[in-house]
C-alpha cells in the first residue's frame, strides 16, 4: 500500500499540487468488483482545499487514472454502518449516496479518522458521523499525531508570528555590540544570559524599594472605602424617600394608560360605527323608488336604477370581522334582502307586461297585414293589390330603445336575483318566438306571392274578421302566464301549436303548384325571383342582428365569460335549439358560456326562419330548377357576410345551414340535366340537327355566367360545367351513333360547332380543353362528311385512274402506262367523253340537294360544308390531270371542264337554291 500510495502522489496529485494524507482500497456495493481507491488529499497553496479523490487502473492495468473528485465541503455524511462490530462497508452522503466496500476494516478505519481530523480543522461545516466508533473521533490529537494526520507523513508546522520593526532594530544592535555572534554562538548565548540576571537583579531591587508607596497606597485605599461606604449610606436613604414616589407614578401611569386604552377604544368603536353607518345606510329616497319607483317614465327609471345600485352596494359591502354579529348589521341586511326581493318583483313583473304589450301591440298589425292579404287573395284578378303590399319586416327598434332603458336593472336583476332574470329570460323568447313567427310566416307569405302571383282562398282568412277577440283571447293567456315568471307556458305553447298548425296547412298549398318548365319563363321572370330572394335574405339579415345586439345590450351577455347559472348537465329542449339549464338543491348551475346562451336565445326566438327559408327555396326550385343558381350565389354572398362578422353566430350559422340546401338544389338540378341528356329520344322520321341538351347547355352556361359573374363560389360552378360539358359530349355521340334518318358526322358536326361556338362566345376559363376538344371534333366530322357524301362524283374516270395508280404502284414507270391495253389514251379519252361538264353540274346539284336535306338551317352550315366540298372536288380534279400529265405526256388529252367550270357550277347552284 505504500508503494501505491507513493505511486499515486508521484503521477497523480504531485503534478496538481496536491498531498495525499490517506488512501483506502475499495469497491462498490453489491456489484462486481472493480477496486478502485479513495484518496484524501489537501492542496499545497492556500487557501487549503480538501477532495476526496476516486482513482482507478486503466483498462491496460499500467498507470492510474483520476477518474471523480469531490469536494469535502460538499460531504454530508459519512456512515460506518457499524460502530461494534467489524464492517468493511461505508456509506459517504455526496449530492448523493455513495456505498463502498473497503478491502480491510483497518484502511476504513483510518480512511474515515482521516476524514474526521480534516473536517475538525479545516472545515466550518461540520460533517455528520454516524455509526462510527468513539476512539476514531477524538476531540484532542497527541502530538505525535498533531505532527502528521496519516502517521508522520505530514509535518504540522507551528504558526509563525513576524517581528515587528522595533524588535528587528534591536536585535540588530544587540547583534553588532558582539562581534563573533554569528561565529561563536555559544559565546554569545552566555553573555545574553549574564545581561539577563544583571536585569532580573535590578528588578528585584526596583520592587523592593517602592514597599513604602505600596504602604501608603494601601492606606489611600482604605479611606476610600470608608467613604464609599458613607456615600452607600446617603444613597440608601434617598432610594427608601424615592420607593413612596415611585409607588404613586406606577399608579398615575397605570391610571394614563387606561384614559389611553379607553379613547383608542372609544375612536376604534367610532371608526366601526362610521363604517356600517357610511356603508350600510340606504337613503329613504332610494328606498321610496325601490318601493314605489315609476317604472315607465324615464325619469323613475333612472331613480330606480339609482337605488338599485346604491342598494347593491350596500348589502355587497365587505364587513370587519364581528359586523356579522351584531343585531343591528343582521336587521339591516334583512332589510335590503326584503327590500331586494320587494323590487325584484316588481321590476319582473313591469318587465313582463311590457312584452305581453309588445306582443298585442304588434300580432294586432300582424291581423290587419293577414287580413288585407286574405282580401287580395280572394280576388284573384287582384294583381295590384297583391303587389301593393311590400315585403319587408316590422322594425323592433322602438320596442328595443324603450327595453333599453332598462338594460342596467336587468343587469342588477342578473346579480341580486338570477331566477327571476332567469324567468324574464324565458318569457321573452316565448312571447318573441311567438311574435317572430308571425311576423316572418307572413313575410315569407308575402313572398311566395310576389314569386307565384298567386294566392289562396279559404281556411287561413276565415276566421280574420274576429281579430280583435283572437287577439283578446291571447293577450289573455299571456297575462295569465306572466303572474309566475318560471311558471308554466302551457297556453303560449298551444297559441305557437295552433298558429304553426295553421300557418303549415297554408304554407302546403303553395308547394302543392304544378312544376314549371325553365323554358316557359324569361329572363325577367328570372330576375324577378332573384331580386326577391335578395330582399328576403336583406330582411332578414338586419333583423337577426339587430335582435342578437339587443339581446346582448339588454340582458348584459356582451360578456365571455361564465354566468352564476347553469352547467351543461341537462337540457331543456326548444323547438329551435337546446337552452341548457341544471339544479342543484333549486340553485340553478352554470350554462357554458354567455356567447352560446345568446346562441341559443336566438335559435329559439328565430326558430321558423330556417324551415320558412327552406320552404321558400323549394318554393323557387319548383318554379325553375335554375333559380338554385340564384339562390347558390345570393346564400353564399350572405354566409360570407355574417362569417365575417362572426363565425359561430346565429346568423352564420342558419344561413350556413340554408346554403347546404341549397348546395343540394344546385347539385340536383346538375344531375337532373346530365339525366336528361341520357334520357333523350330521338325521331326517327325527322333531322336531327342541334340537340335540345346543348341549346340547354347554352341556355344554362349564358345564365350562369350573368349569374356567377364575381361570385364567391364560382368554384362550384367551374366543377358543374365540366360535369355537364362531359356529358353533353357523351351523349351527342350517343344520339349520332343512333340516328338513322341524319348521318353521324352531320349530327357530330353541326352540334359540337354549335358548343364551339358558344364556348367562344361565353369565353369560359374552366372550358378551354373543352372548347378546343369540340372545335377538333367539329372540323373532323366535317372532313369526314365532306368526303363520304362527295365521295367519287366521276366514278368510272375514277376507277381508271386507281388503276392506273396500282399498276405504278406494281412497279410500271408512268410514262409507260399508256402502252397498257386497258389504259392505252384511246381507253382513258372514252372515259373522259362520258363526263361531260352538263353532266358534272347535274352531280353537283344533286350532290347540293343532298347535303341540304341533311342540315338543319339553325346552324347554318350549308355553305360551309358545300365550299369544302367544292375544294373536296378541285383536289380530286387536280390529281386526276396530274395523273394524265405523268402517265400520259404530249397525249393532248384533257378533261372536258376545267377548275373555273367547276368553281362556277358550284356558285351557281348555291344561288339557286
């Protein structure tokens, strides 16, 4: 060991200016071994730092390696595990456990006194030792120890003391009086001694020649204790005099503390009373508006809302610890809830009468409005009076100005007394509901009307000269229901059952028309529908607006944050929405958020404009199958609008519904048009010409594209097209490959001309493949048509010449055709005698006649095809006198009309006819 150990300070802790002090073989704990050593070491410069230091054996086993230091001061505890007994095993506490085994009790031993010894001298911080033996921790080192921590290795040098200036001074004039004190230091020692007793001599003289002061001294000291002692005396009287004052201050100062106590007391209770007079004190003015408040006039409204603050605050004030306690505070709160409750009451009830009133006021104009359009109705020459009446919606703003003044006791409602705000809630999306109901059923009566221009006879009006005792009956059942804000709506709900039923029974009529073909309208019946469906939905728009805007002004819903209320535990189920509500014990809990409460206020009390714009979109389908175009854009123009002022709204929403039926609609009316085109027949006995689907196709394409011009959703118009344009394609083909009275390539032709055409008119982007498709398809039916009805016009000259080409083709030179027996010149001039030019322009024209029954004069296409069958013709021409030029040179053979003959037959049978 002390070779390694020598090792180690040599190679490892030499070269970091460092000590070993100790040193013990160790492995860890419950593994495999792998000794390694502790080190204990301490650094040669100051200040002294002490490590524990892990070295171990490199993997080649030929030096060591310093592998972990750590710092003494960073130790915390170090566990012997076994004070009595003989345990290799110890525990050193780091940042954090670290178990070793040591290779002998001994080294461990040592290792941890070690430890101990450092930590008592160079550490503040002292370490915890525990299961350590009591000899290892020894509070006094001998000296021999005191000299070396690890044995006598280390030498422990006393601390040195300088000398100061003086004491260098002398000793260096002691030094010079004596010569040979550096070369006879014996000599010099004994003369210091002699000069030691010359000085301790005449000190003991000095001493004993004072003994006479010291005697005199002493006497001083006695008589001065005397008269301490008197002056004791003199001060023990005054203490006894000073004792009956002190006694008479303690109880003037007693007495001055509790005048003190008393007026701290007295300014504290002062203070409090203060506090709840100043807080809980509710002015009689504001009590007599609470109590008998004008609740109509605007002046009393604003008293009252006065009061109802002042008493929110007082019975919302913040009390000291023991106010609760005191009768008076518990009187005063009892008061103001009484008081609360009292005008609770009274403002729900007023609040409740004002919409029975709203609501008789307005179903009275709504009975006169019914009552004029039954009288038009019954006339149903009367056109102008069925036009008379406009389409437009009752403004609400002066029933929600006067509701607004009321908007801060709704908000005082909200905190004082949630059931009753909550009651008020409910009753007015009954009484709104109903009165919306009719109002929109009637607009959008109206409407149908104005689209249909027609209306019905019969049950709806029969009973509408009786208004005012339906009204009476109503009003009536409101009045009843108002009495218990959170009661029962029984007689609401039947008055909304029977109005629904009815307004149903009325609606169905409408629906029950014959179902108009596009083709019986025009485009003014068109724009007609158009600009009442946009009147419809501008209506409607400011109307939901304006109510959710109220709604959030007046029952103070602004707000995004989480009501005292409801949970989303239960729901009460509406006819339009969900209106979620839960009880606890009769508290009402929490509803999710007062955004989606405005939501739902407002699905209910708008609960008819989704099926009443549904049935109305069915209404303008059944009419025209193309109005959905209309009705796409218009939809989408709107949803747009209300997304971006916001998203989840009402408003977006239902119109967002809308807009998926009309999407239907609009698909609907694309496959109803592609099932047509496969449904079409054609006649047998007649010209086909330009098929009904694509004059269709060009009837919707024009339309559309007035229609979609700058649209939102002209993306859905671009996937239609290509659908339609698809199948009109398809299906030509189809009805050219079935028709027998017209030929393929006229009815390919004349119809794919005719999508070419409007495809350039309408200049479709989507449709430019399309376009160029149908315009290829065009020419080459045109070709083909050209050269299977002009076919050989000079058959037999023809049939001579394609024996001339195969017998060049056999691989006879031209100029030697003519020395062929059956193509000699005298064979090929017999032939060109029988096509003379009278002959030629008897073919022509009946060739005309031909092609002319074939077209039909929509397209007007005859003189197109008849001048590519002139150029057909000339080209035949052409080769044929080619043919005699090289087969048949210097023969002076050529045909009996030239290329101006033929020119001038074809102008003038085309004149002619």
């Amino acid at each position: 060991m002390t070779a390694i150990k020598h090792a180690l300070q040599r190679d490892i802790f030499t070269p970091n200016d460092e000590r070993l002090l100790s040193i013990v073989n160790v492995c860890k704990a419950g593994k495999k071994k792998r000794n390694c050593f502790l080190c204990a070491t301490v650094t040669t410069e100051r200040p002294v730092q002490v490590n524990v230091v892990k070295v171990k054996k490199s993997d080649k086993g030929d030096f060591y390696k310093r592998q972990t230091a750590w710092a003494l001061r960073d130790l915390a505890v170090v566990d012997a595990k076994d004070a009595a007994k003989e345990n290799p095993e110890f525990d050193l506490h780091f940042d954090k456990v670290y178990k070793w085994v040591a290779s002998s009790t001994a080294e461990k031993n040592t290792f941890i006194s070690c430890i101990w010894k450092l930590n008592q001298r160079y550490l503040r911080k002292k370490i915890d030792f525990i299961n350590v033996s009591a000899q290892l921790l020894e509070e006094s080192v001998p000296s021999e120890e005191n000299q070396s921590v690890t044995g006598g290795d280390e030498e422990v040098v006393d601390e040195y003391q300088e000398l100061n200036a003086r004491e260098e001074q002398d000793i260096e004039i002691m030094m010079e009086g004596c010569e040979y004190a550096i070369s006879n230091a014996e000599a010099f020692a004994e003369k210091l001694s002699r000069e030691l007793q010359v000085l301790d001599g005449a000190n003991i003289q000095s001493i004993m020649a004072s003994e006479k002061q010291v005697n005199i001294l002493m006497m001083l000291l006695d008589e001065a204790l005397k008269e301490v002692d008197q002056i004791e005396l003199k001060l023990s009287s005054y203490e006894e005099m000073l004792q009956s004052v002190k006694e008479q201050m303690d109880q003037i100062s007693e007495s001055n503390h509790l005048i003190h106590l008393s007026n701290t007391n007295n300014v504290k209770l002062l203070s409090e009373i203060e506090f709840l007079v100043n807080h809980m004190d509710l002015a009689k003015g504001h009590i007599k508006a609470l109590q008998e408040g004008d609740l109509a006039s605007s002046r009393g409204i604003e008293a009252c809302t006065n009061a109802a603050d002042a008493l929110l605050q007082c019975m919302n004030v913040a009390l000291r610890p023991g106010h609760d306690m005191l009768y008076a505070v518990k009187q005063q709160q009892q008061r103001f809830s009484d008081l609360r409750e009292q005008f609770a009451r009274r403002l729900a009830s007023h609040l409740n009468n004002v919409f029975v009133q709203q609501f008789t006021q307005t179903l009275l104009q709504l009975y006169n409005r019914s009552y004029y359009l039954s009288v038009s109705g019954h006339d149903q020459s009367s056109t102008l009076a069925q036009h008379s009446i406009e389409l437009t919606l009752p403004n609400h703003h002066p029933f929600h100005r006067d509701l607004l003044r009321y908007a801060k006791l709704m908000e005082w409602l909200k905190s004082t007394d949630y059931g009753k705000y909550e009651g008020l809630t409910k009753n007015y999306m009954d009484y709104l509901s109903r009165l919306y109901e009719r109002e929109i059923k009637d607009f959008f009566e109206v409407a149908k009307i104005k689209m249909t221009g027609t209306t019905k006879e019969g049950k709806k009006f029969a009973t509408l000269p009786r208004k005012e005792s339906a009204v009476k009956q109503e009003t009536e059942s409101l009045h009843g229901s108002s009495g218990k804000l959170t009661g029962s709506t029984s007689s609401l709900n039947k008055l909304s059952v029977q109005s629904s039923g009815n307004r149903r029974s009325q609606s169905s009529s409408l629906l029950d028309m014959g179902n108009m073909s596009s083709s019986d309208l025009d485009v003014a019946d068109r724009t007609k529908f158009d600009k009442i469906f946009e009147q419809v939905l501008s209506e409607l728009e400011p109307l939901c607006l304006a109510e959710q805007d109220f709604i959030s002004k007046f029952f103070k819903l602004q707000q995004h944050q989480s009501m005292p209320g409801t949970t989303m535990n239960e729901a009460e189920e509406t006819d339009g929405g969900t209106l979620s509500r839960s009880y606890n014990s009769g508290v009402p809990q929490v509803i999710s958020s007062e955004k989606d409460m405005i939501r739902q206020m407002m699905i209910k009390i708008f609960r008819c404009i989704e099926p009443e714009l549904n049935n109305l979109i069915a209404l303008g389908d059944k009419i025209d199958s193309f109005n959905s175009l209309y009705m796409l854009v218009k939809m989408s123009h709107h949803v747009w609008t209300a997304q971006n002022v916001d998203p989840a709204s009402f408003l977006s929403t239902t119109l967002g519904n809308v807009l998926v039926t009309v999407k239907r609609n609009f698909d609907k009316c694309i496959s109803n048009q592609i099932k047509q085109m496969e449904e079409v027949k054609i006649s047998k006995k007649s010209k086909v010409g330009i098929l009904t689907f694509v004059a269709e196709f060009e009837e919707f394409a024009a339309l559309a594209e007035s229609i979609f011009k700058n649209a939102e959703r002209r993306g859905d118009l671009d996937k239609a097209y290509i659908k339609l344009i698809r199948s009109v394609f398809i299906n030509v083909e189809k009805v050219a490959n079935e028709s027998q009275k017209t030929p393929r390539d006229v009815v390919m032709m004349e119809n794919f001309h005719h999508i070419f055409a409007t495809l350039s008119r309408l200049k479709i982007s989507c449709l430019e493949a399309e376009k160029k498709e149908a315009k290829q398809k065009y020419t080459d039916h045109l070709q083909s048509y050209v050269i299977y009805s002009l076919g050989q016009p000079l058959e037999k000259l023809n049939h001579f010449f394609e024996g001339v080409e195969a017998r060049v083709a056999q691989g006879i030179r031209e100029e030697e055709v003519s020395y062929q027996l059956a193509f000699n010149k005298q064979e090929l001039r017999k032939v060109i005698k029988e096509y003379p030019g009278k002959e030629v322009k008897k073919g022509l024209d009946n060739l005309y006649k031909k092609v002319d029954k074939h077209l039909c004069e929509e397209e007007n296409l005859l003189q197109v095809v008849w001048h590519s069958m002139q150029d057909e013709f000339i080209r035949q021409y052409k080769h044929f006198e080619g043919l005699i030029a090289r087969c048949y040179p210097g023969s002076g053979v050529t045909m009996e009309f030239t290329i101006q003959d033929i020119l001038d037959y074809c102008s003038s049978i085309a004149q002619s006819h």
